[in-house]
C-alpha cells in the first residue's frame, strides 16, 4: 500500500474514514484502499471548510449590519446562528480556532444586547443566566472532535457504527461523547459494544477495557 499523507489537522469525513480502516469492530470496515480514498475525503473536508467560511461571512455582515434598535427575534435568529456555526467549526479541518472565537465574541456582543433589554426582569435574568452557562457546557464538549462529528446534522457516524466509534476512539473523545446520551441509550450502546466484544478478534481484545471504563463512568 502506498504512504499515505493523513491530515495533522482532518476534517470530519477524513477522520471517520481513519476510525474505520481495517477496523473489524465495525460492520463495513474499509479494506484494501489506496491514496486516491483518502485524496477524496480530505477534498470533501476542504469543500465543506470552503462551503463554511463563505457562509460565516454573510452571518458576520448581518451582524455587522444591525440596527440599534433590532427586532428582538432578529437578534435571536443571528445568535442561533452563530451558535450552528461555532458547531460546525468544530468539525472542520485545519485550525478553527479564530473563526471559533470570533463568534465567541459576536455572541456575546448578542447576549450583552439581550441582558441590557431583560435588566429589572428578575426570571428573564435568571434564565438568561442558564442558558448561559449550558452554552459554555455545550462548546466545551464541542472542543471534542468526537462531539462535533456526533452532532453535525449530517453525521458520518452512522447508528450501527456507533458502539464502534465508542470502543475505538480516544478515551478523551469517548468520555466527553458519552454525555450525550441519556440512560437508557447508554444501556443500549452497552449492549451492543458487548455483542461486538463477544465476536471476538483482536481489535475486539484491546478494546475490552473500554467497556469497563463506560460501565463505571
């Protein structure tokens, strides 16, 4: 097989693509591929960081374009959408961390309008005080490629790979995903990595302490 340049930085097609070379944990594993499979995704990844930028353009002109006395649900519309954007950032390849500041910043620009016009509303305070602090909660994962690429609306992973994704990724990534899930779906994802543990392999004897560590977090 010829060397292949993998990313130091990919995106999210190129890392699932990785996640599933000659990987028997999962149920189609990629077999027998070449320089030009993985020339592909990495072109797919570059597409979708091009596609991303040029529409992170047009939200920061609208930004930019506000009026001082904005319709509130114009305002709210924008921070949604900067909020999809900080997400899909964190999918991406190559450095998004300015990009990710960036609209760090005009979020908040956004929040200090909306504090300003709920000043005196003690449950309007309260509330924005929450949101707040589950927008933190919820970048934080996003720092996690693994969240990101969970949460993309167009998720690569798809719902009989997941129990693979979760034995082989980095304890890291694994651990910040596995929030995600409430209890019931943890008990069924537990179900299924013992079902592909107990078909054997070795990649299945190296991941068995996964399935411990998730039992007990």
């Amino acid at each position: 097989m010829a060397v292949v340049p993998f990313s130091e930085r990919p995106g999210r097609h190129e890392r699932h693509f990785r996640r599933k070379l000659d990987n028997d944990l999962f149920p189609r594993p990629i077999r027998e591929w070449s320089e030009d499979d993985l020339l592909e995704v990495q072109r797919l990844d570059h597409e979708e960081l091009i596609a991303f930028l040029q529409s992170l353009r047009g939200v920061v002109q609208k930004a930019v374009n506000l009026k001082p006395n904005e319709e509130t649900q114009v305002i709210l519309d924008l921070k949604a959408e900067l909020e999809q954007h900080y997400e899909q950032a964190c999918s991406l390849a190559d450095r998004q961390e300015g990009n990710k500041q960036a609209i760090r910043q005009l979020v908040e620009v956004i929040m200090n309008v909306i504090r300003r016009n709920a000043a005196g509303d003690a449950l309007a305070e309260q509330e924005l005080a929450e949101e707040e602090l589950a927008r933190r909660t919820h970048f934080e994962l996003l720092e996690h490629a693994l969240v990101a690429d969970l949460l993309h609306p167009d998720s690569l992973i798809q719902a009989d790979e997941l129990a693979a994704v979760l034995l082989t990724d980095e304890e890291s990534q694994v651990l910040a995903a596995w929030e995600l899930f409430d209890e019931a779906q943890r008990e069924l994802l537990l179900e299924d990595m013992q079902a592909i543990l107990a078909a054997g392999g070795d990649d299945a004897v190296s991941a068995g302490g996964r399935l411990t560590l998730l039992q007990n977090a």
